[in-house]
C-alpha cells in the first residue's frame, strides 16, 4: 500500500547543475542533500525541505515540463513570491483552486512549479 510520497523528480540539461543549485538552494531556500554515489555519477543534485524531496535529473534530450509539475505548498506565500520575484524569478498568480491561493513560476532549466498555501 502506499503509505506516502518519497520525492519527485525533474529532468534538467546536463551540465546546469551549478544553475539548479543557485536556485533550489539559494532562491527557494532549500537544501541541497548528497546523491548516493553511484547515482551521483549520472548528473543531477537534490534538494530538500522539510519532508519534501526534489530530484533534479540530468537527462541528454531535456525538453521542460510544461505543464505537469510539482505542487509545493508554502507558508507566507505573498513573502515568498516576493522572494521569487526579487531574484528574477517569473511569478504568475492563478485564482482559480478554491480554498487556496497559488502562484507559479519556472526554474532556470524551464520547468513549471506550482506554490499554494491553503487560505
């Protein structure tokens, strides 16, 4: 049975992952955890914050997720879209989830990202 969601995972161009850490870590505020080192070698780095695990993936015919997506639910979220914003980061606000307010934004790589705090 499933009990709970381990990580999810995201594909990025080999070779950004110097980009990917400037932004996972040093925008979003997470921290980059260490890739067992077999996996290590294929590229790539992950990143936490409290229970949630990103995977960034490198992957030789990346294309960005368009549409599909993580969604990462915040606290402050008017603050943190703010903190996106004042590092260049796009921030796209979107009404339309009842109970909630939410915004979303694209990594350096062009990956979709959704951010949502429950009102």
């Amino acid at each position: 049975m499933i009990v709970a969601l381990d990580h999810v995972q995201l594909a990025a161009p080999p070779g950004s992952e110097e980009r990917l850490r400037a932004y996972y870590a040093g925008v979003l505020g997470m921290t980059e955890i260490p890739k067992p080192p077999l996996l290590a070698r294929r590229g790539g780095c992950w990143f936490q914050a409290g229970a949630v695990q990103l995977h960034l993936g490198a992957e030789k015919d990346f294309r960005a997720a368009k549409k599909a997506h993580p969604g990462l639910r915040v606290t402050g979220i008017d603050a943190y879209a703010a903190r996106l914003a004042a590092h260049g980061a796009p921030v796209t606000w979107d009404p339309a989830l009842p109970g909630h307010k939410r915004f979303y934004s694209h990594d350096p790589v062009g990956n979709r990202l959704e951010f949502l705090e429950p009102l």
